[in-house]
C-alpha cells in the first residue's frame, strides 16, 4: 500500500484510539471529538464543554498531511503524536514537526519541511 493510501488510514486509527481512551475518564461535560477531513488532509482532536464553570475549547491534536509528509501543527499528547507514527512504521523523514519553527526544524530528528 502507498502512503497517499495508507497515511489517512494511521492517523486515523491512532486518533480514534486517544479519543477512545480519553472518552473513558470522567469529566463527562466535556466532550473529545474527532475531526476529519480526508479530501484535504486534515485530522484533528477536540475538546469542548464546561469543566467547573468554565468553558472548555481546545485543540489536543492537529495533524495535516501535506506533501506526502505528516505535518504536526498541534500536539498537546503526553508522548507526542510523532512517538505514534514512528511505532505505526512511519519514518522520521515523513513527519513534520511544524509546531516548530523553520529554523528549529533543522536541527530535530525529523524532516524540515
């Protein structure tokens, strides 16, 4: 299988499975949602609701797939999102870490742009 094929197919499993598991925990007032948008590439994970009082909206993941390449904008994960993809077999020169900067890119185990 082709990554334009199989790429969407591994976000997808390793999203679906942090929502699966987040969904567990208590805080039922805050809902973890999934977001998808295969015909452009874009995966996201959400929270929203109220936890004491206050609203809660935020991204936990954000993971664009650009260029044939993994490209993650927002990753709020214990181990990091990127942890996942290199066990799914993924190699490091096809994951962006873009919530860094250009500069900074450069210099971490993983592909620039």
């Amino acid at each position: 299988m082709d990554k334009v094929m199989e790429y969407p197919q591994i976000i997808k499993r390793i999203l679906t499975e942090y929502v699966e598991l987040s969904n567990r925990r208590l805080h039922p007032e805050v809902e973890k949602l999934l977001v998808m948008d295969e015909a452009r590439g874009h995966y996201l994970w959400l929270k929203l609701g109220w936890e004491s009082g206050r609203r809660v909206k935020y991204i936990t993941v954000y993971v664009r797939l650009r260029d044939g390449k993994f490209w993650i904008e927002e990753d709020w994960t214990e181990d990091g999102i990127a942890a996942d993809l290199l066990r799914a077999g993924v190699p490091k020169e096809d994951i962006v870490l873009a919530f860094h900067d250009p500069e900074t890119r450069k210099h971490t185990d993983f592909a620039a742009a």
